[in-house]
C-alpha cells in the first residue's frame, strides 16, 4: 500500500470496461491514486460503460468530451478520468509527460472474438497501433511496469490442457487472439530493448457484476430472465475456465504490490484453473434466477474453440494467487446484480 506521503499514481486504460472499472474501485480503496482513461466505443451500450464511470464519480456529461480532465465527485483526487484513444500519438504522450505513473495496466483492447471477423480493422487500429502507443509512451517516461491483458484466446483450439504459457501459441483461430499475440511480442521487444518490465496476462472468461453484455453469462442471464431462447453453440458441448471478477482483481492486485519481483518480461494465466461445462454453467443461472432456459442449439461459431483451461501454478507461486470462487457464488452474485441493475 503507498505511503501517504507519496501516493503511487497508476494509469489504467480502459477504465469504463469491466476489468478496468473494478481494478480501479479496488485500488482507490487501497490508496492509490488511479487515473483512468477510456475512448468509450460503441462497440456495446455505452450506458453500462457510463454507468460503471458513475459508481467511480464520474459525471457523464463531464466524461463525454475528449481529452478533458474529469475529477471524481466521490473520491475527489484520487480518481482522475480522461475520455481518449489509446492510439492519439498527440494526447496519450501529454499524458504520460503530465502524471508520473509507477505502474501502467493496459485494459483497453477492441474487445469480442466473433466481432474480430466482422470489423478486422478496428482490431489493428486500436489492439496493435494502441499498445504500440502506449508501449512508446513508457519508454519514453521512464515508466517501471506494464501489465497488459492477454488472452486465453491464444491458445486457439489446442487439447494440450490445462493451457500453460511455455506451450506454442502460434496458431490463433481469430484476428483478436491474433492481436493478443502480436501485444505478447511486442512487449517482448521493448523489454528487451529498453528494460521496461512488462507483465501480460492471459485472462480466462472472467465474468461478474458489471459485465460485458456480449459475454455468456450476461447474454443467458438476459435471455432467461426475458423469456427468450439463449443460443447455445457447438450444442453445448463446450467448456471454459469461468474466473469470477473478485479473483482476477485480486491477481493483478498482488502483481502490484509486489515490486521484488525480478525477470523484466513475464507472462501469466489468470484463471479459476476449474473448467466448468457450458451446460453446468447454465443450470446454475436457472438456479440462481428460478427459471428455466429456453435452447437453442448452434452449430459452433468460426474462431471459437471447444475447451480453456489455465494452468496457474507460476502466479500461485510468485504472487500466492488463490482463486476463491466457486462458480455457484459468481453466478448467484451476478444474476443478482442483473436484477438490481436492470430490473429496477
């Protein structure tokens, strides 16, 4: 935790999104000073994105302009917001110039695997061309660390399991894992280059209050509780490592905190390390709303893949990672958090 003498600044891109929002609630509680920055794309509703901001004290009206300063009305210096492009080569560097950042965490990304083969360019516009900006800006001010998201999604449909970062990754099956890919080397070289520290972490289906609308978890949740029939791909024959939010927060929280740390490039499953099957995922939100599922059975979406599964044994060693919970809890907290929101 900093001293209050000397409060650690940490920029968190992407801050409007779901990681992004809850890291930086967390931290501000820790004591720490977060400045956030988000372009807040349109790519899902952008009323949950402000929403999320509103809970952190930002004001929509103020937030909707860009490269503004917005202070939060709840934790008032502590938590600083700027609407802005990762990729804007003009006002990401002022930035850095502006804030002395002990810690960068690199959350904002073009988001979705399926999205990635409809609109490819907005892919390499804001996941490469963006990091590539921000990877820039930490060299050029001398900043410590960088952690990133990854994805689980480089792995594509291997059945080595459960993935472990020194397996091959060379073959993704989607332009978005493609793009996690290319952040992964990238980081590589300018660790190498200029001995930034950088830290990326390959997130597993990670799910909870606050969520992506585009994920499985909102979208079978939505459609129980509205009566609608949910699509279920690959007829439910599919499996992921859902990670409850509180888990990955916890992560990347102690990934912070430890500065001793040594290696200037690291990379990082962050997961339940407990796959679930699809079809156990939605009885639980049956459970949990006391409905029963409408289904629709699909064939299995391009660039998806059958199972994930995270080996995290290296975060469990160096940062005594524990993921805490079960998928029971996350679901019943999620569907609750749905019904307050959404049911008002």
């Amino acid at each position: 935790m900093p001293q209050s003498n000397q409060i650690e600044k940490i920029l968190i891109t992407g801050v409007a999104g779901f990681i992004g929002y809850h890291l930086a609630e967390s931290l501000i509680k820790k004591g720490y000073c977060v400045v956030g920055i988000d372009n807040i794309n349109d790519y899902y509703a952008v009323d949950l994105k402000y929403g999320r901001l509103n809970e952190l004290g930002i004001n929509r009206e103020d937030a909707e302009q860009f490269n503004q300063k917005v202070d939060s009305k709840i934790h008032q210096d502590k938590m600083i917001f700027y609407r802005m492009n990762l990729e804007d080569q003009e006002q990401l560097p002022q930035l850095f110039n502006q804030y002395s950042f002990s810690t960068v965490v690199n959350l904002a990304a073009q988001a979705g695997v399926r999205y990635s083969i409809e609109n490819p360019m907005a892919y390499g516009q804001s996941n490469l061309m963006g990091f590539l900006n921000l990877l820039e800006c930490c060299r050029h001010t001398k900043v410590n660390r960088l952690l990133y998201a990854s994805s689980s999604s480089v792995y594509g449909n291997s059945s080595d399991v459960p993935f472990s970062t020194i397996q091959n990754v060379d073959n993704p099956i989607s332009l978005y894992a493609a793009t996690k890919k290319a952040n992964e080397l990238m980081a590589h070289a300018y660790s190498h280059l200029y001995q930034i520290q950088t830290i990326g972490l390959r997130f597993f289906t990670v799910y909870g209050p606050w969520g992506r609308p585009d994920m499985a978890m909102f979208l079978f949740t939505d459609a129980i509780l509205n009566n609608q029939p949910l699509k279920v791909f690959n007829n439910g024959d599919l499996s992921r490592d859902f990670t409850y939010i509180d888990d990955i927060i916890q992560g990347i929280e102690r990934i912070i905190e430890n500065q001793n740390q040594k290696g200037i490039y690291q990379l990082y499953n962050i997961g339940n390390s407990e796959p679930v099957q699809l079809m156990k995922f939605i009885n639980e939100i049956e459970k949990s709303t006391g409905l029963t599922a409408q289904l629709e059975m699909m064939p299995m979406q391009a660039g998806d893949v059958n199972q994930t599964w995270a080996n995290v044994d290296d975060l469990k060693d160096k940062f005594d990672y524990q993921p805490n919970y079960p998928v029971e809890i996350g679901v019943a907290n999620f569907v609750k958090w749905y019904k307050e929101y959404y049911q008002k």
